[in-house]
C-alpha cells in the first residue's frame, strides 16, 4: 500500500494488488462503459462480488451474485455461504440454502441408502 514516510517526507510508492487485474479490468469495463464479458463474469464471479461489494458497486454485484446462485455447486456451496455472510446478502445466503436442502432430499429419496 502507499505510505508516507514523515522523517524523509516522501511517499512509499509500493503498491500491492489484492484483486486479479483481469477482474479489475472487467469491474472498471462494466463501471465505465455498462458492459461486462459475460465469460470474466461465469469465471470470476466471486471475485467480482468482492470488488462490487468494496467499491459499493450494486448492479455489478447483483449480476455477480445471480450468476453464483444459479451455478451453486458441491464443491462451491460452503464458500458461497461465507461470502453471503461476509458481504450479508440475504438473496445469496438463501439461494445457498435451497441448494443444501434440494441435495440433502435427493440423497435421502435414493433406494441405496
């Protein structure tokens, strides 16, 4: 991050990326030009909820967030949950839930178990 340093008055120009430039990238395309490549938004749609969230972006980040409820997966289910709760979106945390409870009734409808 930038720093000033008071005894030389100089400014510390190292800068650290905490985002994927590439998601930057779409995130800043969609804030000034009101598109996004749809394939950034499948790929990195979690990500660019997090961008959305911090720089208070809603339309950007309710698109993010459709596409992770209707791509809600085994592997993916818990982490989306926490990222519900961290940003508290009741839509997501939801869609996450409906997802749990449909899994949990067709495993419990299989004849095997």
């Amino acid at each position: 991050m930038f720093a000033f340093n008071q005894e030389s008055g100089q400014l510390n120009s190292e800068f650290s990326a905490c985002h994927d430039p590439a998601i930057v990238k779409a995130a800043l395309t969609y804030i000034y030009v009101g598109k996004f490549d749809k394939d950034v938004l499948r790929r990195g749609a979690r990500k660019l909820v997090d961008i959305a969230h911090e720089w208070r972006v809603q339309s950007l980040e309710e698109a993010a967030i459709e596409v992770l409820a209707t791509n809600l997966q085994d592997c993916n289910n818990a982490d989306t949950i926490k990222l519900a709760h961290r940003i508290k979106n009741s839509q997501l945390k939801q869609a996450c839930f409906t997802f749990r409870y449909k899994k949990a009734s067709q495993v419990l409808m299989q004849d095997d178990i």
